[in-house]
C-alpha cells in the first residue's frame, strides 16, 4: 500500500487550489473576523459546496494592493 506521500501529485502549471477561510486568515496572520471585514469590503470569494467560501490568493493579493492606495489616501486626509 503506497504511503500518503507516495500518492501526492504535483499540480498542473496554472492550476491554484482555492484556499479555505482558515487558511486565508494563515496566510495573512489575522482573524476570522478580519477576513469577514475584508469580504464585506469587496474581497473576492467564490461560493463552494454548501454555505462555505473559497478564496483564491492571486485576486485576495490584487484586491489589497488595489485598495492599499485608497486606505493610504483615507489615511492622509485625516
């Protein structure tokens, strides 16, 4: 019987796997809270089986840097 490493494969170029919401919140070091913050601010998500969420890096990643210029912007007015 070939042990779990031995059935790993590698993925196909290109191909991302959508993260869960624990480890999105991993990723960037934050809470469930933060993350529910986040989504109600526009982060992307994609629906999955159920009442569940998914989250793909690469548009979570282009979503901060696009509003990381707004949130310094908010941040010089005051």
């Amino acid at each position: 019987m070939a042990t779990k490493r031995e059935r790993r494969v590698t993925l196909p170029a290109g191909l991302v796997p959508l993260l869960t919401q624990r480890e999105l919140e991993t990723y960037y070091g934050v809470s469930d809270w933060q993350i529910m913050r986040w989504r109600e601010k526009g982060m992307p998500d994609v629906a999955f089986a159920g009442r569940g969420r998914r989250y793909d890096l690469a548009e979570c990643q282009a979503w901060h840097e696009a509003n990381a210029t707004e949130a310094r912007s908010w941040n010089a007015g005051t």
